[in-house]
C-alpha cells in the first residue's frame, strides 16, 4: 500500500470515527475487495464471506474511534478486524465446512509431496522452485500470495524488520523467476 494510500485511509477513519456514512461507504468502495478476499480464504465459502464483510463494517463503523494512526496504518487495523471476524464466525458455526484446525491441516498438506496427478505441469514447477526456497523466504512468500498479507503485515507476523522481509519476499521472487524460466 501507498503512503498515499494510507493516508486517505487514515482520514477516512477519522471522519467515520465523527460518525460520516460518506466516508464509511468511500471506505466500503476502497477496501471492501481486498478485505472479502482476506475473509474468503480463510472460510471459503463466498456466502458467508458477504456476511462477514458486511459484519466487519458494522465493527469498523462502530470501533473507528479506537483506531490509532500512531499504531499502525488503516490497512493493518482493517485486515485485523476482518480475520478475526472471520475467525469467529468459523468457531460459531458447527455446520462449517472448514475450521481454523483445517486451515492448519490445509497448510500442512501443502508441505507434502504432491502427486503426479495432483497439478499441472506449471504448478508442479512451481511447487519444485518452492521447495527449494530458504524457509523464510517461502513462508514470506506463502504469507504474501497465498494469505494476501502486506509486506508490513508479513514483518509483524513474523517479528522481523520490514526490510528483511521485503528482501526475503525479493530475493524468493528472483528465485522463482529464474527457476521457473520466466
């Protein structure tokens, strides 16, 4: 995300947190796509992901005033409020189709060998480059493009500088490219 960005964001908040509905539905316009993508990963099911998100604003319009710029950028906050809202609703359901336990159990498989008939030929190169990756490179990666955390994100998640991690998150990129043939 752009310091601009972050910014606008920024100032939205303050006015949402005035209690303006303009700016919650700016809000809404800016961010609602990349916070229902958050959400759909971790529960996987696209109706339930709508109830969510439309949760997750009701808790931004009704917590904007506890947001702390000082703290983190809006983004931040923002992907926060929508996982553990996602989280909690995969708790609250006995009906669910995936828990947080299979989103463990999901990432666990995903360390596995893959069979021959598991992937296309492009995933299984893919898959092969991974593999070959230093550990935290590959889990900055995983973090980046399979959970669509931010750079920033990422740093937080894994208690490491935000350099480091934009290093790592390079330095896997550089692999892939020359390992896959692009």
């Amino acid at each position: 995300m752009t310091t601009h960005s972050a910014q606008i964001h920024a100032g939205l908040m303050s006015q949402i947190a005035c209690g303006d509905k303009q700016a919650l539905e700016l809000l809404y316009k800016t961010i609602s796509p990349r916070l229902f993508g958050i959400i759909l990963r971790i529960v996987r099911r696209r109706d339930w992901a709508e109830e969510i998100l439309h949760d997750t604003f009701i808790q931004i319009w009704q917590c904007a005033l506890y947001y702390d710029a000082q703290r983190s950028e809006p983004q931040i906050w923002l992907n926060h409020i929508a996982r553990n809202r996602a989280i909690d609703y995969l708790r609250k359901h006995e009906n669910r189709c995936c828990s947080v336990d299979d989103i463990d159990e999901a990432e666990e498989m995903s360390q596995r060998p893959l069979t021959a008939d598991d992937v296309p030929d492009e995933a299984k190169r893919l898959h092969h480059c991974m593999e070959h990756l230093p550990s935290e490179q590959r889990q900055s990666i995983a973090l980046a493009y399979y959970r669509g955390l931010s750079q920033t994100e990422i740093a937080l998640s894994l208690s490491q500088p935000e350099g480091t991690v934009k290093s790592w998150i390079r330095r896997a990129l550089i692999h892939l490219r020359e390992c896959i043939g692009l």
